[in-house]
C-alpha cells in the first residue's frame, strides 16, 4: 500500500534546498547528515469505499553532499527501515509490512541515491535519482520547494512526488487500493 519511498524523499529534500538556499563557496562542499527531528515524511493513498490512508516513515539516515554553486555537482544517499512505517493502527501498520504490501522482512531497506539535481529557479529544485524497493530500482522525481527563514539562517522545504506502486511490485489490493502513493516531506536545515 503505502511506499517507503517517501523516507528517501526527505533526504533528497534536503539535498536540493541546501543547492538552492546559496552560502559555502564551491571550494567548500558542504557534507551532512539529514535530521531526523526536524524532518516529517508522509504518504497518503487512496482506496475505493474508504477514507483516504495517511502515514509516515519514523526510521531513516541519509548523507549530502552539496555544491552551492553549482547543485548539478550535488549528491544525496539515504535508506529508510521499510518496517518504520507507521498509519496509526498497529494492526494495519503489520499488514503493510507483511508480504503482500512492503515485505519488511524480505526487504528491510528502502534506498535512494541521486543522479541529478536541477536548480528550477530561487524557489524551487528537481531532483532525480534511482529508488530501491521490494528489490526494483527506478528513477524517481521529487520536485522540491524552498522557503529560506526571514534571519536566513534555516531553509525550508517541502517535497513531492507520486510513486506508481505497481511498478515496484506491490500490486496487492489493487485495483481497490490505488496504485499511485502521493508523498510529502518536510524538513528544515541551517544554512
């Protein structure tokens, strides 16, 4: 049902607002790691005669490395527990890590690693890469917006992306269950 890629989202997140926000001369690539307490990533799906689900990812690590003046020299990595999932019903919660949905025990990590980063403008970035899961890997796009703090000390952002769940395998309840997982991620870094 729900997909892990939205832990990965959150890391990648990060990585294009730091390209965007400016600050630290190409001569001095910043290296970091994302925060987990200052970053949400969501997911919602739909199913037909249901409320639509919403739920997150608790458990994740991911590494930047970014060129302020140049983001297409950036470079994200990340893996998210698949078993960190969480709608709120812990019942529920163990059906989506059950093999019919993301088979946490067979595939306990989720992984994205960057291929591109595109400065979209002073507010918003592109960033591709491939997505691992349930053991495919496909190019995802997360398209991310920034909001730099009025004392320009922090920089947010909010990410997202759709993910056809079916492509990666996990085509259980469908076609009740919706095929497209929308995710969202937010997260706050200092510049």
């Amino acid at each position: 049902m729900p997909s892990p890629l939205s832990n990965i989202f959150a890391v990648l997140t990060s990585f294009a607002v730091l390209g965007l926000a400016g600050g630290a001369p190409a001569s001095e690539p910043a290296a970091s790691s994302i925060d987990p307490a200052r970053t949400h990533i969501g997911f919602t799906i739909d199913a037909t005669g249901f409320p639509r689900t919403q739920g997150e990812f608790h458990a994740f690590k991911g590494q930047l490395s970014v060129n302020f003046d140049r983001p297409s020299l950036s470079r994200v990595s990340f893996t998210v527990e698949s078993g960190s999932i969480d709608v709120g019903s812990p019942s529920f919660d163990g059906t989506l890590r059950g093999p019919a949905f993301l088979n946490s025990e067979r595939f306990p990590v989720i992984a994205f690693r960057s291929t591109s980063v595109e400065k979209v403008d002073d507010k918003t970035a592109r960033v591709v890469g491939d997505l691992t899961m349930l053991g495919v890997t496909l190019p995802l796009q997360l398209d991310v917006d920034v909001r730099r703090a009025a004392n320009g000390q922090r920089v947010g952002f909010a990410a997202r992306a759709r993910i056809d769940r079916l492509a990666y395998g996990m085509n259980s309840g469908y076609p009740i269950i919706s095929r497209e997982v929308d995710l969202t991620v937010t997260s706050e870094v200092a510049r």
